[in-house]
C-alpha cells in the first residue's frame, strides 16, 4: 500500500494490486489525471465536503431519485453522486464506442433471425433449447416485422476494465435499460459545483441525448407517417426510474403517459387529451413485456393499453423496445455473443467477453458446484444485481443454498470467474476521504434506421462499499460523471 503527496489525496491509500484508474504501477499520477487531480488537491478536505454537499442539493432540488426494493418494503433515495470524475481518452473510447456499436448491431440481426428463419438455430450456432426456454422469448414475436427492422433500439452495455488494462463485456441490457438521465445529471452537478475544472479539459457533451433518441425513434415511425407523435409510457411515479421518464419525455419534448392515458380503437392507439383523442405513432415503453397489454399478455396488469399488442402487429405503432428482446439479453445468451458477431457480422469481437459456465451444461454444472467459492452466480434473467452471489464472499452456509438453488433450477443461472474491476479515488462520506473504489461503465447505444449513436460519455457506476463488486444502485452503489476527451 503507498500513500500520495496531495492535500486532499493525502490519506489515499493505493493498493498496487488493484488496477487503479489514475495511478500507475509505480504510483505516479497518470498524464491524462495530471491536471485534475492539482485542480482538486488545491482543495482542503472541508472545502471538498461543502462542494459535495452542494452536489448532492442539486441531486436533491432536482429530484433526481431511485428506488431500493428490500425484502419487506421499498425506499426512495437520493442518488449517490461523486465529485471526483472518469475520464476516459479519445483511443480507448473509440474501442468501447465500436465495440458498442458492433454488439447493438449483432443483436438486432440475432433477433430478428431468431424470431424469422431461425438460421443460427437450423446452423447450430445456438441451440434451439437455450431460446425455447427463455422466459423472455415471446411465441407472439414470431414472424412479426418491426418498423425499420429494429427491435432494441436502446441498448446498455455494461463495461468492466480488468486488472490486465483491457475492457470486458459484463452483460448486455436490452429490454428496459436505464440510468441515462444520471448521465446528464452528473455532468449538471458537476458543472454547478465545480465548474473551472472544465477549462482544463476538452470533454464530449452528454446533453445531446435526448435530441440524438427522438431523432432516431422517429426514422422508425408507422408507414404512411409524416410526422410522428412520440410518447414515454411509463409504470408510474412508484417506478424505481421514474424520475428518468420524465426526465427522458421533458427533454425530448414530448407527453409522458401512463397506460391509462392511452386507448386502442380500430387497431390505433390514441392518447386522451383536453383537446381530443391525439393519435399515437411511436411509444417508447418503460413498462416490461408481460405488462403493456393485458389481452394478450398479464391479464391482470393494470399498467398496459389493451389492444396494443394488436395495433403493434398491424404496424400502426411503433413499440421502443421492441416486445421480445430480454431473450437476447438473457445470460445464457451472452457466452454466445462472439460467435453471434461473427455469424451475423463476419467480425471479430471488438470487446471481450468474459469466460461463462452454462449451468443447464452438465459437465459445466458440475464444475461450478466445485468451485463456487472462487465464481460469481448470476441469475440469467434478473437485473439491478438481484440475485448475485459472490462465492469468495459466502460462507460455507450460504455456499450450500447456493448450490442447492442452482441444482435445482441450473438454466436459470450461469457463473464466470471473479473479475478484478478497475478501481477510481472516491469520495467516501464515512471516512471524509478518498478511497479506491470498483467502478464499472454502462454505455447507451441507439439504433434507427440506417442510424446509430452513442452517447459520448455512459455511466459509471462506482460500488460505494469497501471491497464490493456490485455496483448496481440498488445494491447501494453510486456513480461519477465520465469525461470523454475529444481528438
């Protein structure tokens, strides 16, 4: 461990084992830091702390919240923001944006062959019983062609740096992925707290979003369609990413709905307005597959439009995500990504991805009940970190009702070895100090027709807790504005 000279990184305590973002192996500060970290060291610690708390108000003015879902109850919180930034240059962020581009691109072709001619089935490429029992395949997608011929035309992509310095693919979020807006809220606290850090450092926008999202959604509109009426669908204000749909529709310029605010008649969809039923062409849904049409889907969900899965398959309405997509970003689908880039791409992948163990594989089974201890186990189908165990975390009673869940169901879970996130100095309210933290980044890419896009800068989600690997905010982790740097 090696402290460093910098008055308020003066109790940083930097673990050489660990790749840490800022330092080198020698513990020197690295160029592309150089600048930002006197910029900040000219800070006293009590100096720091009114700045972060002048972050954390305009988090709080801005209501910029989510939701934490517990075993008996849910509670709402301020999102965690550090002051300190990422930031990443203009080489290594050309990998991580082809790399995204590249992986968006190759899904959109899996889902449609998957749900048409099933040719990397009938090639055995994939196998026919890893999307058969997807929960997340819908029979109701077969042969249905989406306008453009997009399904996910929003997709995350969660990206680790591992102790080697090279960039892994964790997973790929294609139904419902979120945490865009922190993006920009970042950025926005960033500049309000500390502004002259900025003209120090040439960095991309991340405003340009929104603009970059109603662009795109609209090369997808209806036939026949001029000008289309885009609307959010959302759950409603109890959602955990509600601020993030309103957020989404505000700056896209566009009315933020619920299902009760839409109606299906003669197969079109129209929003109820003062002025009249309005006509709806474009809706980009944040409500899950099972609920956004209780005639063909839930019948008990209260959340959907009844009828709209019937006006979706006419064509008369666009559906962002398209229904169907989660069989792609299911886990089990994810050790195939490289061969599903090279089959539909005829490329190498850009972006690595990181060896994973198929429980529903008997030899492979048996290998992961034989080393969990040294294996993180993940739930194919789940999000926000739910469901993850961490084997060199467990004790030997929690080892053996892992074990026992995945014997018990092995489709519904795989394992990957326990990858050493890049860590980042953070600012840590407990200790008033900087402290390594693990960090990941998640990418927004946007798919159109004949277009694409990548927001200049993703998320990076910091794991708030020492020594923690999950670094979902519903885990308790936070996040930090990520600058990346132009030419």
């Amino acid at each position: 461990m090696g402290k460093i000279q910098n008055q308020i990184f003066s109790s940083y305590q930097r673990d050489p084992v660990l790749y840490d973002e800022i330092f080198n192996n020698k513990g020197e500060i690295k160029d592309i830091y150089s600048r930002l970290f006197e910029l900040y060291g000219g800070h006293s610690i009590k100096e720091y702390v009114h700045l972060n708390d002048k972050a954390k108000s305009s988090f709080f003015n801005q209501g910029i919240t989510f939701q934490v879902y517990g075993e008996k109850e849910s509670t709402e919180k301020i999102f965690p923001f550090d002051l300190f930034p990422r930031i990443i240059d203009p080489n290594e962020w050309d990998i991580i944006e082809r790399g995204a581009i590249q992986r968006s691109r190759a899904l959109n072709l899996f889902l449609w062959d998957i749900y048409h001619e099933q040719k990397i089935i009938k090639q055995g490429v994939v196998p026919l019983d890893l999307i058969s029992s997807s929960a997340n395949y819908l029979d109701q997608m077969i042969g249905l062609d989406p306008p453009g011929k997009i399904y996910n035309h929003i997709s995350g992509t969660d990206i680790i740096k591992h102790n080697d310095g090279k960039y892994y693919v964790l997973e790929d979020n294609i139904r419902c992925p979120s945490g865009v807006s922190y993006v920009i809220c970042n950025r926005t606290a960033l500049k309000r707290a500390l502004f002259g850090v900025f003209n120090h450092y040439n960095t991309h926008t991340v405003t340009n979003y929104a603009e970059n999202l109603l662009d795109l959604l609209e090369t997808v509109k209806p036939n026949g369609i001029d000008i289309p009426n885009v609307v959010v669908l959302t759950p409603g204000m109890y959602n955990s990413a509600f601020y993030e749909h309103s957020y989404l529709a505000k700056t896209m310029g566009v009315e933020l709905v619920e299902g009760r605010d839409l109606f299906v008649e003669n197969d079109f969809v129209y929003m109820k307005t003062t002025r009249g039923p309005e006509r709806v062409d474009v809706i980009y849904r944040r409500v899950d597959d099972a609920f956004i049409d209780p005639l063909e889907f839930k019948p008990d969900s209260a959340l959907g439009v009844p009828g709209l899965f019937a006006a979706y398959k006419k064509g008369n309405v666009t559906l962002a995500n398209a229904p169907g997509t989660g069989v792609a970003d299911d886990k089990a689908i994810y050790t195939y990504m490289p061969d599903i880039i090279k089959y539909y791409l005829d490329e190498e992948p850009i972006l690595n991805n990181v060896h994973t163990y198929h429980c529903s594989k008997p030899d492979e089974l048996k290998y992961v009940l034989e080393n969990i201890s040294e294996l993180v186990i993940k739930p194919v189908d789940e999000a926000g970190g739910y469901g993850i165990s961490i084997g060199n975390r467990l004790s030997k009673e929690q080892i053996e009702k892992v074990k026992a869940e995945v014997k018990a169901e092995p489709r519904k879970y795989v394992a990957q070895p326990i990858m050493s996130l890049s860590v980042h100095p953070t600012y840590i309210d407990d200790s008033e100090s900087f402290e390594q933290r693990h960090v990941d980044l998640r990418t927004f890419t946007i798919l159109g027709k004949d277009k694409e896009f990548v927001l200049k800068g993703g998320l990076t989600r910091v794991a708030l807790k020492r020594g923690n690997l999950i670094v979902n905010s519903s885990q308790g982790g936070g996040s930090k504005d990520t600058w990346v740097l132009k030419e």
